[in-house]
C-alpha cells in the first residue's frame, strides 16, 4: 500500500526526502518561493508542484493523502528575526495550515517550527494552535527537539507537533533518542577543500562535487561577536538561512575573544577561517549528495537548506508515525481491496471507517 502525503510551505523538500525515505510519497507540494522551485522539482519529479500563495489554494484543490506535513514561515517566531509572531502576514499562515486540515481530515498532520515560537510573547498564538488543530479534531503532541539526538551532525532546536485523528483513539510518542550524537567529523571530513564563489557570490557552475562552493565577503560586527567554529569532534552550529551566518569550516581554531561582543580570528590562522559550503551545509542537514541545488546566486543554496528540516529527523518522525499507525494502515488496505472488488462486481464494499 502506498502512503501517500501532501507537503505545505515545502521549501527544498527536507521534510518529503525524509519521508520518502521512510515508505511514504509526496504526491502533491505547495512552494511560493519561485528560487526554489527548480530545485524542488529536479528532487521531485514524481510530485505536482503547486506555485501558487497558499492563501490562494482551496482545500478542494488539494488531492486526498494519509497526512499533511509542512513548515509554516519561521521568520515570524525566529529569535534571530523580528519575531513579530502572529502580527506578521507569514505567522498567519498558520492559519492556512489549519484551515486545510479542518476539510481534508488526514489520518496524522505534521507541523515543524523554530524554537523561538516558544516564547512568552508568543504563548497565547501557540496555545491557540494547539486547539484550533485539537478542535481540527486531532489528538495533539508536541515537544522541542534537538535534531542532533536524530542521527543529525548539528545542534538545532525545533518544535515538532504531531496529530493523529481522534477516531484512532492513539496519541503520538516521540521516537527515542539516539545514543550516538553524530560531529562534523562524520558529516564532511571526506571533502576535498570547496571553491569560493565567483564575484558577487554568484555560482562557479559546474563543480567536481554539486554545490561545494562558499560564500566570499566580510563578517559583520554581530557574526564577530560570538565563536563561530565548532571542532571536528562537535556537532555544527545551527545551519542558517543565511550564507553571511554560515559557521566556520573547523579546520580554523576557535576564536578568540577579546571583549564583551567581540572576537577575533586567531593571530597567524587568518586564512584558515571560511564559511562552510554550501554542500557541507547539506552534508549537515542530512541531505545525501546526490540532492542537487540550483541557483545563480549562491545565497539562495544556503536559503533552501538552511529553511529545511534534516532528513533524518524528518525520517526519524515519519518511521515513528508509519509503526504507530500500522493497524490504520491495514484496515486502509482492506478497505480500499473491497472498494475495488466491489466495482468489478457491481455489489456493495463493507465500510470499514
């Protein structure tokens, strides 16, 4: 039996490889963001792609799937950005995600947002969320996770909530974590030494390895003002959707500090500090190398993979949800062999829902 998912806000398509990975398929996706869609839709041939705002898609319009996954907009509760939560055109979308899931009524939801959506300020839009999706009519769970105890070389907060639809009588357990934390060792340390980008920081194109390039230009007073390389035997930073706040690669010794907000590069070692690339970007966020990124500009490659969820926390979420849901899933495939017999002999189909 195929298990079929629709994938909202689906930037690069994080959240889809990992459930690809783990038995389910896309079978339909809604990205705005038109730098992406090349890419996406190179990775995903096999997935109709919807270009249009989602403000503007009916639920009507959206084929029946076993669940709904995606990532609202998470510059609207970033603690990097503005934060300016729900007050913000992109934290309403929100509301988008819910009002398609009221009428198409899969069997589970999936919604991945940055920790900063756990602040204070923005405790009476979570909450009210929470029920709008628990009177959707879905059992709720929700948890911040670290996607490093998820097979993921990186240290990257994010709030995962997951919904199962109430008749189900079941309520999602988060999986269990892994014991070994994987570094930047494991992710990159058999890369060859990337190129820099061209002028402007526009893509040198062909490359030996897909889109190992990095982005050139100073650091500002705020990158300077923390440390910004992890050794080789430590998970990364959070990777950004930024390319100027990309971590340094850790071939470079940590740097100094010399003031409150300030650091500095180690005397004699200037040379060895560069921003990762994007491929060790990608490297870090679970994608495999054969997931190509397309751009001019190579800022947009660090955009798609920053704003992406890792596939193999994505992965790790879907394998729990595919055996948490194995009996649904079986009286699915009942049912839908009795539909098909019933039309090649004219007689009725036992109803199973």
């Amino acid at each position: 039996m195929t298990l079929k998912i629709v994938s909202l806000f689906t930037g690069a398509g994080g959240l889809d490889l990992g459930f690809e990975n783990a038995g389910f398929t896309t079978i339909w996706a809604n990205e705005y963001d038109k730098t992406i869609w090349e890419t996406f839709q190179l990775n995903f041939q096999h997935t109709k792609l919807d270009k249009r705002s989602i403000t503007d898609v009916s639920a009507d319009e959206i084929p029946e799937a076993d669940g709904i996954v995606g990532g609202p907009p998470c510059q609207s509760w970033s603690e990097a950005g503005a934060g300016r939560g729900i007050a913000d055109n992109r934290g309403q979308l929100f509301n988008d995600y819910i009002r398609i899931l009221k009428v198409k009524q899969p069997k589970f939801f999936l919604v991945e947002n940055v920790s900063g959506i756990l602040a204070p300020k923005h405790a009476d839009s979570f909450n009210g969320f929470l029920k709008d999706f628990e009177s959707a009519g879905y059992n709720i769970s929700w948890k911040l996770v670290n996607a490093n105890d998820y097979g993921v070389p990186e240290d990257r907060l994010r709030v995962i909530i997951v919904g199962y639809r109430k008749d189900f009588n079941k309520t999602f357990s988060f999986p269990k974590i892994k014991k070994k934390r994987p570094t930047l060792q494991d992710a990159i340390s058999d890369l060859p030494e990337a190129m820099p980008a061209l002028e402007k920081n526009k893509t040198n194109g062909k490359l030996d390895i897909d889109n190992h390039e990095y982005m050139i230009g100073g650091f500002s007073s705020i990158f300077m003002s923390r440390n910004r390389v992890r050794a080789w035997d430590e998970p990364s930073f959070t990777i950004q959707a930024g390319g100027r706040q990309a971590p340094l690669h850790p071939k470079a010794p940590k740097m100094v500090k010399v003031e409150k907000n300030k650091q500095i590069f180690v005397e004699g070692k200037e040379h060895l500090y560069r921003r990762l690339s994007v491929r060790e970007c990608a490297r870090i966020q679970t994608f495999p190398d054969t997931y190509k990124f397309l751009y001019k500009d190579v800022a947009n490659g660090y955009k798609m993979i920053g704003n992406a969820v890792p596939i193999k926390l994505a992965q790790a979420i879907a394998e729990q949800i595919k055996e948490e849901l194995k009996d649904v899933w079986s009286i699915a495939e009942v049912q839908s062999t009795q539909l098909s017999e019933a039309k090649l002999t004219n007689t009725p189909a036992l109803s199973l829902s």
